[in-house]
C-alpha cells in the first residue's frame, strides 16, 4: 500500500513540474520575428507571454489539486482497510444475535457518516483547485483584453 502512495506521490510531482517554458519561447521568439502591417508584434509577444504564464499558473494548480485527491483517496483507501479489519474483529467478539445486529448497524452507520464526510471534503479539495485555477485566468483576461489595444499599434 505504501509503494502504492508513493507512486501517486511522485505521479503528483512529476504533472506539477511539468514546464514548458522552452517551447513557448521559441514559438514566442518565431512570432516576435514576424511582420505584420498594423500589429505591434512586441506587445503581442509580451501580451502572448503572460497569458501562456497565467495559463501555466492554472494548469498547476489543477495538477496540485489531482495530487491533492489522489493522496486523500489512498488515505481513505488505507482507513477503509483498517476500519474493516477492527469491524471484523469486533464482530467476531459478539455472542448474540441480538448484539450481532445491534453491532452491524451501528457499522453501517458508521460507515455511512464517513462516506459522507469523506466525500464532502473530497468535494471541497476539487472545488478550491478549480476556485485557484479560475482565479488566475479570471485575473489575466482583463488585462489581456487592454493589451490588444497595445497590439494594435503600429510601433514609430
């Protein structure tokens, strides 16, 4: 189980240093190189870069958050297993039917309220990676959006 969380672990790490930052520069070093009538490629470069930024920024913080749930996954997967185990021993102690059933439903509801928390902050992991990432791109589209009057401008 432990070899298993530490290949989640290092899945995690490995999407969230993902960098791309080479490629975009020369696509973005190409772009600066053209000429286009009416278009100042040097703010569009610069304009181009900072969204690629924010966009890394985003896609970052949805990989965090993917490491974020699969590790609470195998921490629910791991107490599952030692839940059951401890159920079962339990179980095994009762001598009446009357206990085995009283035994069996407090399980069950047991179990039941767990799930239910369980998911709930599962949810809450998901919905503040998805808060963090929109954030960022939330951010940067209103200045992109000015920056295309920049664009526009042939430079004297």
């Amino acid at each position: 189980m432990s070899d298993t969380f530490n290949v989640v672990g290092d899945w995690g790490k490995t999407m969230t240093s993902l960098d791309l930052t080479k490629g975009i520069e020369e696509l973005l070093g190409f772009v600066a190189g053209l000429q286009v009538p009416g278009v100042n490629m040097d703010a569009l470069v610069a304009s181009q870069r900072e969204n690629l930024q924010a966009l890394s920024t985003a896609n970052q913080a949805v990989a965090a958050g993917y490491q974020a749930v699969a590790e609470y996954q195998m921490k629910i997967l791991q107490d599952t297993v030692q839940g059951l185990t401890a159920a079962i021993a339990g179980l095994a102690a009762v001598k009446s039917p009357q206990e085995l059933v009283a035994a069996e439903t407090e399980l069950a509801r047991k179990a039941f309220e767990t799930a239910v928390r369980q998911m709930r902050e599962l949810a809450q992991i998901v919905t503040e990676a998805n808060q963090e990432a929109a954030e960022v791109i939330a951010r940067r589209i209103p200045e992109s959006l000015e920056e295309i009057k920049d664009v526009l401008k042939v430079p004297q």
